[in-house]
C-alpha cells in the first residue's frame, strides 16, 4: 500500500507544470504527503526509504527549477526596463 501511495505522489510531481504559479504550493503539498507515507511506515522498510529519497530528491529538483524560472522572469522583466530607459 505505501508503495502505491509512494507511486501516486511521484506521478503527481511528474505531472506537476513547471510554469503554472500553483506549481509550488503542489510540490509541497507533495513533500508533506511523502513524509507522512514514509513516517507512517510500521517497521523499516527500506524500499519505501529508498524510493521516499527518490522522490523527495525529485520534488526538490523541480522547486529549484521553477524558482530558477521565475528569478529568469524576474531579470528579464528588469533588463527591458532598463533597455526602455535607456532609448528614452
């Protein structure tokens, strides 16, 4: 059973859009439900610590890369700010 849950959250973060605004409050949503699943656990289970690294691994790379696409955002609104001030 863990390791059905384990499989849905990793589709969910699979699924997740990396450019939707909603995408980070969903990948921690998601890391939330994968703690519990691994902390539910009722004796050491290492496939579901393994693959519950795995995923938590998964779930951080996305929220890095989503925050690199917004600070992108962020300097390239800035950098046509400053092209349009400097044809004025």
């Amino acid at each position: 059973m863990q390791m059905n849950e384990l499989a849905d959250i990793a589709r969910c973060v699979a699924n997740t859009p990396s450019v939707d605004d909603r995408s980070v409050p969903y990948l921690l949503s998601c890391l939330e439900d994968l703690r519990l699943v691994i902390d539910r656990r009722k004796f050491d289970a290492l496939t579901v610590e393994t693959f519950g690294a795995r995923i938590e691994k998964r779930i951080r790379e996305k929220y890095l890369q989503f925050c690199e696409l917004v600070e992108d955002e962020k300097v390239d609104i800035t950098s046509t700010a400053i092209d349009e001030d400097a044809l004025l």
